[in-house]
C-alpha cells in the first residue's frame, strides 16, 4: 500500500517536472513536433491522475463527518481563490503571445506560472471533486452510481476531445461534450440525501459553508475564465483546463442545490432530531434490558430516558402490586394501598419529582387519574392539568399547570406499572411523544417481567438448593449404622417419596441386652410430615431410654406430641423390644400396619389393637393400646414396614398384605439382607419400575438364637 | 386416579354424604368443601356413606378430624358407614372404630341419631 502510495506521487511529480523542462525548452525553441505535444499533453493528463490516485490511496473516502470536510474544502477552495485573484490582478498580462491560435510564453517566468496556477487549481478540483463524488454516492439509489459514472466518463472525454488541439481551438465534439456533461451534473446534483441526516447544527454550518462555497466556486470559475489566468491554464494543458471547469461547475450547481435543499430542511431539522434520539434511546434502552439486572437501576433508566427524550419536567415510574402477590407483607414503607381495592404501589425511578408531591398530587387514599388508568388500562394524556376534570387540583397544587401523560405498563393482560410524565407547558404532549413513552413503557414492562423472572429463578434456585440440604440432613436422621449385636441379624431400608419424607426408623441397644425396634409413618408426605419426622426421632430416643415398655413408651409419645401436632395429623408407630439372650418380643402397635412374623411352620400379622398418636389423649388413649408378648424361635424372622409398601400400585391394583406374604414363604433361612432386597425386588417389578407415591420404609430382623 | 364425587342428600333429618371413587390429599378439598357447607348451614347430624369409596388416604382421614370436634361441639356427629373390608381396614388400624361410630349400614347411622334425640 505504501509502496503505490510512493510510486503515485513520484510519478507524478516526474511527469510534471518534464513537462515543465519541456516548456521551458519549448519556450527558447520552437517546436514544431506535433508528436512531443501529444506525448506533452499525455504526460500531464498522466501526471494529475497519478496524483488523484495518490490521493485516493491516502485518504480513501469517508463518509463520517462531512460538514468537516466541506469546511477544508471551503478553507481550501479561499486559499485558491486569493492565489488566482493575486496572479490575475498581480501578474503580467502580457505573459503570453497568441498566434495562430496557439499561446507563446514570453519567457521562463510564464512557464513557471502557468504550472504553479495549473498545479493548484487541479488539486483543488480533485480534492473538490472526490468529495462531490462521496456525497453524491453518500446513500445512493440505483443508477446513482451510474450516473456519476457516466458524468464522469463524459469529464474524461471532454477533455480528451482537447487533445491536440491548439489551446486557443474549440471543436464542436468539445462542445457537445461540455453540453452532455453540464446535463449530468445538474442529475448528480439532485443526490442530496446526507442532508436530511445531518444534526439541526450541521445542517446550519451546511448552510453557511454551501453559500460560501457557492460564492467562492463562482469567483473561481470566473477567474479561470478571464484574462491571465485562463491564458495560463489553456496553455499548460486545455484538457486539463476542460477538467477544471467543469469540475467548478459541478461544485457551483451542487453547493447551490444544497444550500437550497437545506434551507428547506431547517424546519423540521429540531423534529427530526428529536425523532433520531428517540430511536437511539429505544435501542439504548433495549440493549440495556439485556445487560443490566438490578431492577432499580433499569426503573431508573427509564424515567432518566423519558424525561430526556420527551423533553418532560418530571418522570415517575409507579409498580403495581396485587393484593395476592404480596408474599412479604405491606409492611414496605414505599408501599402504599391505593384507592381501587386489592392493588398496592409503589413509587420508583423519581426525576424532578418528590414522593411527598406526588401524594400531594395523586393522594393514594382518594380516586385519582391512577385509578381511571387501573380502570381503563390505556394511556390517557391530560392537555391542560389546571382545567382537566380528572385531576382534582387540590389547594396546594392549585399553581401546577402543564400537560401529562400517563401510561399503563401491561405484561400478560396484567396491569405492572404505570409511568408518568409531565410538561410545563400545556398542550405538549402529541400523538407521537405519547407512542414514543408507550414504546419506554413496554420497553420498561420487558425490563421489569425479566428482573421478576429472574429473582424468581434465583429463589427456586435456592429453594432447590434447601431441599437438598435438607435431603441430606433428613438421611442423617435415618440410622447411619445398624446395631451390629450377636444373635441378631438386621437390615433396612427407607426411601422417601419426595426429596424429604415422613417415613421413620431406628434401632437401640437399649439396657438389659434388650434391641428396641420402632417404624413410624407421619400422616402426609413433603416438608410437614418431614418436621414431625424428626420431632419422633428426638422422642423416641429420649423416651425409649426411659420407657422399656412399649405401651408405656407410646402413651407418653402420645402425650408429647398430642401437644404440638395439628388436628388434621396423626403419626402411626409400631415399637417392638427384643431380648437378645431370650427371643422374648414384647410389641404394641400405635395404629401401625402390623408386624409380619415369619416362623417356621407359619408366617402371618401381629396385630395387637391400638390407634394412631395424636388422634386423641389420655384414657381414651391409653384404653386403645394392647401390648403383646411373645416369644421368638432361633431363626424367626420379624418384618417392620410402612403402608408405602403394601400400598405400593400398579394400576388400580395395590401389592397389598397377602402379595408380601408370599414373598417370605421359603425365605425364613435366608440373611436379611437378601430377604429385604427380595421384598424390595417384587415390589419393584410389582409397579413396574413406576415411582413410589408414598414414603417406603423396610425393617428385616431376625433373631438367631441365645448367642447365635 | 383423581376421580373423586361428593353427593349430598337427606335421610330422616340427617344428612348424608355419599363418597365415590378416591380420597387422597388432591381430592379431599371436595370433601371439606361438603362438610364445610353442612356446617354453615347448621346440619350437624351427618352421615358418611362410603359404599363406593375405593380408597382413603391420610389427607382423607384428616378432613373428618379436622371438623369432628366442632360437629360435635354442636351436639353433633358424623358417622361413617358402608366400609369395603379394604377401606374398614385402613380406619381400623389406626383405631379409628374406637373413635367414630362406623356402621356396616347406613340405616344404622341415622338409627343412631334418631335414638339420641330421644
């Protein structure tokens, strides 16, 4: 890239230097080699092209900024003008002798002149023209391109059509194509779209700068024509000559359309503004919902936004609560109740605005224009607050005048927010500024849905988070390790329904080498029946220590719980001791499913009579509860569980009471453990590995005999 | 699995609640609602007919808790009758019989009431 740069302007420089040399020489010597003309004329076509590449290469086009560059070219287009005006008025007028149509420099100093005048008028017009061509092709059309194209071309061949000429000849080709470019240039001058977008301040200095270079490209274009000047530049070369002229044209009509077009625009320049700050504050504002999280900083943005873009006094933003959703109480000192029943608001995102005048303004106590929005769930503006019948003018607010504009912020048909706007001066609210808050509005209703979905995903997040923790607090509950204790085989298993149960088990070496046994079953599932789960477990550890009875043991639980559990709960156990060295089994059954016994020669249901804890209480209690003894054979096998196994389903059918019983038939000599995970295997394929609905608990415990 | 009916009428001065299908905690709002509405209306003699009912679960069993001591209070009952073995069993286990007057006929339930007015 450099290296072209490099190559382009030396180029050019050496084109012009010989071109020079060869004046001079021409200028001492009379040349009549028609051919070195041409070569002449070539190489100075040559040489400005290579230096419009030049140029190109090092400031390609841009588009940004163009009230800048016409500035520049303004600058630049003074500095030429002043040059040409001090050769014109100061230079010999007699530099040159015409003969035969052709000029003769009278000496070095005209050579030289007519160069330096050449060489800045030509980078003047390319500099002019390149800028032309970029605001020309600035948003173009099809056939814009084209066109500047073929105006281009018709330049070229208007100057081509120079060539050989002597400079003070015209043809009519030369004519024809002057003509046909003058038509293309007043098409192109017509591509004026970069105006519109201009800010209300460009299109001012746009103003300003098109009359002046207007007025500067006019003198220009005269001087070229007149006198020393024009001699000058016909001499060093008329294509080039040509090329000027109608590249002065050119900048003359397109710099006086575009003072015209732009006084036409100022008008509407602070509208359309205004319009493109609306756009961008929408965008802004979207890009923002995706970013930003924390909700009182987006409510903030969006009255801040408001307030800016309509250009309001005052902005507020009002969250409407429902009666229903108010989990964490009204305690909320920003919450107020408001008039209409069952909603509650609160105020945010204040600009200009206190929460004290607003409640002066719109009481929550009394019906105001917010309970009309709550009614009427549309936008409703308010030309003049002093007169309008909807806002009652209390005595303290009798001075507020202006317009306002509420709007409802509406998410699923529910009514979330409203926004509020105001204005000093009546009347300042249109159609269009009532959109354009409608459009914050639904933008601020996205905002504030994603910030309510997102806290409502942060907390089931933590909620999973606690259910899990307390799944594993809840299994720690559960025996870590059975007792393992000569003469006694036992296994177990519990699985709860849901992440937490009621199901409850234990086993304690209690003393007297006696094993205590006891299975519960809260009456529900989930989280309640978990707490009363463990509230059994502390009972029960502490109790049975005491009570080695186990009708005493359930008359005292029974009293404790009776105390704290809610009428419509109840907690079935079954309690069974053991004495290790004898096999004596004392049980009683507090409305528990009942004890399956496996002997050898049959298995059947210990079912001593007995009623749920906290289903009643004291004598009543106490009448309801048999305790059983019995005495136990080396090898009997006694079978704890809760009803999610009997009630384990398939279908409308249950696995039910004889279904396990035939699961134990031939199992009595087998370990516990296999008998249990044979229970558990024909309950498995029972419901066809369909989850469990119910809490189920599994206690397997054989005795082997005195010190088996 | 859901498929629960309450149906409500008169026999002898006594109300009677006749359960269809299965009470369980997503079905026994249905019951409550009943109940509730018998009380409001100050019908404390009531008699629950469980001849189709095909399965209880606790939430089921806590719904008669929950109102039988209010019924009561009024010089009131609610009686159970016309169990399924399967059923009969679920309320015997837990003891219930000892609690609640529960009889093989709905007959015997209102001959219960009836006896008591005397």
């Amino acid at each position: 890239m450099r290296i072209r740069r490099i190559l382009t302007l030396t180029g050019a420089m050496i084109l012009m230097v010989i071109v020079v040399a060869l004046d001079l020489v021409r200028s001492s010597v009379d040349f009549q080699l028609s051919g070195l003309i041409v070569a002449r004329d070539l190489m100075v076509i040559g040489s400005f092209s290579l230096l419009y590449f030049f140029l190109e290469l090092s400031d390609p086009s841009k588009t940004e900024n163009v009230v800048r560059r016409m500035g520049l070219i303004l600058i630049a287009g003074v500095v030429v003008t002043l040059m040409m005006s001090a050769v014109s008025l100061l230079g010999d007028q007699g530099s040159f002798e015409a003969k035969e149509g052709k000029l003769l420099p009278l000496g070095f100093k005209a050579v030289f002149l007519a160069s330096f005048v050449t060489f800045g008028f030509a980078l003047l017009c390319i500099l002019l023209f390149r800028f032309l061509r970029d605001l020309v092709l600035y948003k173009r059309r099809r056939g814009t391109r084209r066109n500047l194209i073929i105006q281009m071309v018709l330049m070229a061949a208007t100057g081509v059509s120079t060539i050989g000429l002597d400079p003070l000849d015209t043809s009519v080709l030369t004519s024809v194509l002057f003509g046909l470019t003058c038509a293309m240039i007043v098409v192109n001058a017509f591509r004026l779209s970069w105006i519109v977008y201009l800010s209300k301040r460009g299109k001012i200095f746009t103003l300003v700068y098109g009359f002046f270079l207007f007025s500067v490209l006019t003198v220009l274009n005269a001087l070229s024509h007149s006198g020393l000047v024009n001699q000058l530049l016909l001499y060093y070369s008329h294509p080039v000559r040509e090329l000027v002229g109608l590249t002065l044209l050119f900048g003359n009509v397109y710099y006086g359309m575009a003072f015209v077009s732009t006084l036409f625009h100022l008008p509407t320049a602070d509208a359309f503004e205004r319009k493109a700050t609306e756009i961008t504050s929408l965008h802004d504002l979207g890009k923002l919902i995706t970013r930003v999280f924390d909700f009182h900083e987006l409510i903030d943005t969006v009255t801040a936004m408001t307030l800016q873009v309509c250009e309001a006094r005052e902005c507020w933003l009002e969250i409407v609560h429902r009666q229903r959703d108010l989990t964490k109480g009204t305690a909320d000192a920003n919450l107020h109740a408001s008039f209409t029943e069952g909603y509650w608001i609160q105020v945010m995102g204040m600009k200009n605005i206190g929460a004290d005048e607003i409640e002066q303004l719109f009481p929550f106590g009394r019906q105001t224009i917010r309970d009309l929005l709550i009614q009427e769930r549309k936008a409703l503006v308010v030309d003049d607050v002093a007169t309008d019948r909807r806002i009652r003018v209390s005595q303290e607010n009798r001075t507020r005048t202006g317009s306002m504009v509420v709007v409802p912020l509406i998410s699923h048909t529910e009514l979330i927010g409203i926004l509020y706007a105001t204005k000093e001066t009546e009347y300042g609210f249109f159609k269009d500024d009532v959109e354009m808050i409608s459009a914050f509005a639904d933008h601020a209703t996205m905002a504030i849905e994603n910030s309510r979905l997102i806290d409502k995903s942060l907390e089931r997040e933590r909620l999973v988070k606690e259910m899990s923790l307390a799944q594993e607090m809840q299994k720690r509950l559960l025996p870590q390790r059975l007792p393992q204790l000569p003469g006694i085989q036992i296994d177990a298993t519990s699985t709860p329904a849901f992440e937490v149960g009621g199901d409850y088990y234990d086993v304690v070496h209690l003393k007297g080498n006696e094993l205590g046994i006891v299975v519960g079953d809260v009456s529900g599932k989930g989280m309640s029946a978990a707490f009363y789960m463990s509230e059994v477990k502390g009972i029960f550890q502490s109790l049975s220590r005491i009570y080695s009875s186990p009708r005493e043991f359930l008359l005292n639980a029974n009293e404790v719980l009776s105390g704290s559990i809610d009428r419509r709960s109840f907690i079935s156990l079954i309690y069974a001791v053991i004495h290790l060295q004898t096999g004596r089994l004392i049980i009683s059954r507090a409305g528990h499913c009942p004890m399956l016994l496996v002997r050898e020669n049959e298995i059947g249901y210990i079912r001593p009579s007995g009623m749920g804890l906290g289903l009643s209480e004291g004598s009543t209690f106490a009448g309801a509860i048999e305790e059983f003894s019995l005495q136990l054979d080396p090898g009997d096998v006694c079978v704890f569980y809760t009803d999610g196994l009997t009630e384990a389903r398939n279908g409308n059918d249950e696995f039910g009471y004889e279904r396990l019983v035939e699961c134990l038939s031939g199992m009595r000599n087998k370990d516990t453990v296999v008998i249990k995970n044979s229970i558990l295997e024909s309950v498995r394929s029972f419901t066809s590995g369909q989850p469990l609905h119910d809490d189920l608990t599994l206690v397997v415990l054989k005795w082997c005999g005195p010190g088996g | 699995m859901s498929d629960f009916k309450v149906l409500q009428r008169e026999n002898g001065g006594v109300s009677v609640l006749e359960l269809k299908g299965y009470l369980d905690a997503h079905t026994a709002p249905k019951l409550e609602d009943a109940i509730q509405g018998l009380i409001a209306a100050q019908r404390y003699s009531i008699v629950v007919n469980c001849k189709d009912l095909s399965y209880i679960s606790s939430a089921g069993l806590g719904v008669f808790m929950a109102f039988i001591e209010d019924v009561r209070n009024h010089q009131g009952d609610i009686k159970l009758s016309n169990m399924t073995p399967k059923v009969y069993n679920v309320f015997d286990l837990l003891g219930f019989p000892l609690l609640y007057d529960i009889t093989k006929d709905e007959r015997d339930a209102v001959k219960k009431f009836v006896e008591k007015k005397k």
